[in-house]
C-alpha cells in the first residue's frame, strides 16, 4: 500500500489504494466493496487453538459464554467483516487450495442464506499460473474467436446503437472485444436516482405514505459511491443528490400518481434481431393513451434536441409495438434542473428510426468498426488505449 500499513491513513489522505486485512484489522472501518476470501471450513472458522495455560474458571470474573467459545467468537469476526461494506460485499472461496480434496464451504455462508455461485473451473493448461485481467478465464470476455466481418448481433439495444454512431471503434472495444473499464460517476449517480425514484413510486403505488425522509433514506441505501474523483466529489456529488430529491418531492409529494409500469422493459424483433431496453415510467393519460417518461441526470436539452433524440423515438416504437400502449406523450425528465421537455412521433417518425437500425446493424455485420476521433474522445473509457483519440 502506498500509504503504508495502515488503511485508515490511506482513506484520511484519499488515496486510492486497495487494502488488505484481517478481519480484527478491520474493526471500525469501512469501504465501498469488500471482498472476504478463503470461506471455507477450516479456515473461517479456524480450528480452534486452546489456551497454552488453562484458567481456571473461578478466576475468570466475566460470565463466560455457553456453547462452543471458539465458534461464537468466529461468527462475530465473520460479522464484522461482512458489515465492514457499505455497498457491495463479496464472499468468495476456492474447491481447491492445492491439497488432494476439495475444500468443503464455511458454515457461516449458510447462516447467511445467501446462494452461491460456482463460476467455474481453471483449465489444465491455464492453471500453473496466475491469470491477468484480459486473460482467458477473465469474467470480462469468452474465451472465444470472432469473425467481425461476419458479426451477428443477438441482441441491441439504444445505448449499443448510440455507441456505434457516435464511433464504431468505440464499439467495437465495447460491445465486441469487451474490454472493461473503471466505474464512472455519471453512471453511478444516475442509477442510484433511477433506483431511489422507482421505490419512492413504488411504495406509492401501493397507498404508502413516503415522508421528505424517507426518501433520504431509499437514497441512502440506494447510493452508489464508485467512480468518484475523490471523497469530496462524492460528498458534493451526495448532497446535490438530496437536493435534487427535495425539490422532485415537493413537486410531486402531494399530488397522486397515475403510473402504469415502472422500469418497464421491453423486447421486440427488427430488422430480424431482438433490440431490448427499459423504460423508466409509464404514466397514463385521460386521453387513454400513455405519457412515456425518461429520467435523466445532467444538463436539460433542448425542445429542438428532444424532438430529434432517438432513444425517445425507440420507447414509443417499443411502446406500440412490444407493450401494446398508445404513446400520445414523450417527455425527458431532467431531475437535476427540474426541467419536463416533451415531444410526439408519427409513425413515419417509427419507420424511419427502424430502418436506422437495421442500417446499423447491417454495417456491424460488415465488420465496419472505423474510428471517429472527435473532442469527444476526452470523455471516453478507451482514449489511452486508442490509437485514434483525438489529442487537440
């Protein structure tokens, strides 16, 4: 660590460090994911190690516990370390250790009720070393051989089609090769409003009152803390969160929804592939039709820019087509200026953006992957490693 032994140091300084630990070493601090490895018996919990000199019990003046001491001293450690995450905590644990049987799993992983998941087994030939993060049996890729010039997507969806024109090199990295990228804020923030939003409707919905507070609380629980510059830009980022919520609450807490769906997703054919995606929210209209309704987090655009954005354009087509709804009203939602920008697409609006897609489609099954560097590129996941990427 390059903030030397202590980890509490490297989180005071903010330096971006990766910690390990015991699991005693870790009473009193948390992160935003933690990862607990070697869970299986044996090991947590260990065998258990008897005092070199027995005390007698009438010397002890505490209460002694009942029950095997060495278990329930085990237990509690396996709970600190579990509650030592504040958002995403990983239990992991190997078949195999090296000896000649395999490894039975913790009993504490079943006390927590939670399945596990073997994600499978090293090859022979793989497994006399360690692998790197683009490697075969990488999680991020298959281990598999692709032939561009005759690609068929199985699945689009808007955000892939979007990719793609905005740079096909850019998509191909993505979406093909499917190299991994670092988390991003933008992303993180704008889930945990999606998610904080869609349990605050939720409990409506179902005739819960839901108080100014406990929408901090869902955003609380909601909130997603990867891919910030530092701490600061978290708690900035954190606290215009809660202010955004105040005001939406204000808008919105004493009037009565009339949602049809949330987080609704949707798939349907064309062009012969499946093109699928997620609509934030449905509400219905006295004109018997459905108002459909896009959240977004960053600058509001334009009325010229909504009446032209596709992805507006590709919900009302999954809206008639997949869901069986009439979109009478497209409206984008930007939470953070509380703005409502709303538009309308004719049909010939729907033919036209279907034909884009199969063109799309159609190019990437040509293997058409050239690379479109603009001012763009300083925002984007791939610009170090992009040979392309405008430099100014």
């Amino acid at each position: 660590m390059e903030a030397g032994d202590n980890p509490a140091q490297a989180e005071l300084e903010d330096i971006d460090t990766i910690n390990l630990m015991t699991v005693h070493a870790s009473k009193g601090l948390e992160y935003p994911v933690v990862f607990m490895v070697n869970l299986v018996a044996d090991r947590f919990p260990t065998r258990n190690k008897r005092d070199v000199i027995d005390v007698p019990v009438e010397l002890i003046k505490e209460t002694l516990p009942s029950g095997d001491e060495h278990i329930q001293e085990e237990r509690r450690l396996f709970y600190v370390g579990m509650t030592r995450a504040q958002k995403y905590l990983y239990l992991t644990l190997a078949k195999n250790y090296g000896g000649k049987r395999e490894k039975v799993p913790s009993g504490f992983l079943g006390e927590t009720g939670l399945k596990m998941e073997y994600v499978g087994k090293v090859t022979d030939e793989k497994s006399g070393g360690q692998d790197t993060l683009f490697g075969i049996t990488s999680p991020f890729r298959d281990p598999k051989a692709i032939n561009i010039e005759h690609l068929v997507p199985q699945t689009m969806s808007y955000t892939q089609i979007d990719t793609y024109n905005a740079c096909p090199l850019k998509y191909k990295y993505s979406y093909i090769l499917r190299i991994p990228t670092l988390p991003n804020y933008a992303l993180s923030f704008g889930t945990t409003m999606h998610e904080t939003l869609k349990e605050f409707h939720t409990k409506r919905m179902f005739g819960k009152e839901v108080s100014l507070e406990d929408l901090y609380e869902i955003y609380e629980r909601k909130w997603i803390p990867l891919g910030y510059d530092d701490e600061k830009h978290r708690t900035e980022r954190f606290e215009s969160g809660k202010r955004v919520l105040e005001e939406y609450f204000n808008k919105h807490a004493a009037g009565k929804d009339n949602i049809e769906a949330l987080e609704k997703s949707f798939n349907l054919r064309v062009g012969g592939t499946n093109f699928f995606g997620r609509i934030d929210r449905i509400d219905n209209l006295e004109s018997g039709g459905v108002e459909i309704i896009d959240y977004k987090t960053g600058t509001a655009k334009s009325q010229k820019d909504v009446d032209r954005d596709a992805q507006v354009t590709i919900y009302a087509m999954a809206a008639k087509e997949a869901l069986g709804l009439k979109p009478d009203l497209l409206t984008l939602y930007f939470l953070e200026s509380g703005e409502r920008v709303s538009t309308t697409r004719t049909p010939d609006d729907l033919v036209k953006q279907k034909e884009k897609i199969v063109e799309t489609v159609e190019n990437i099954k040509k293997g058409e992957f050239e690379a479109n560097p603009t001012i763009q590129c300083g925002w984007c996941d791939y610009k170090d490693i992009c040979p392309f990427a405008y430099k100014g």
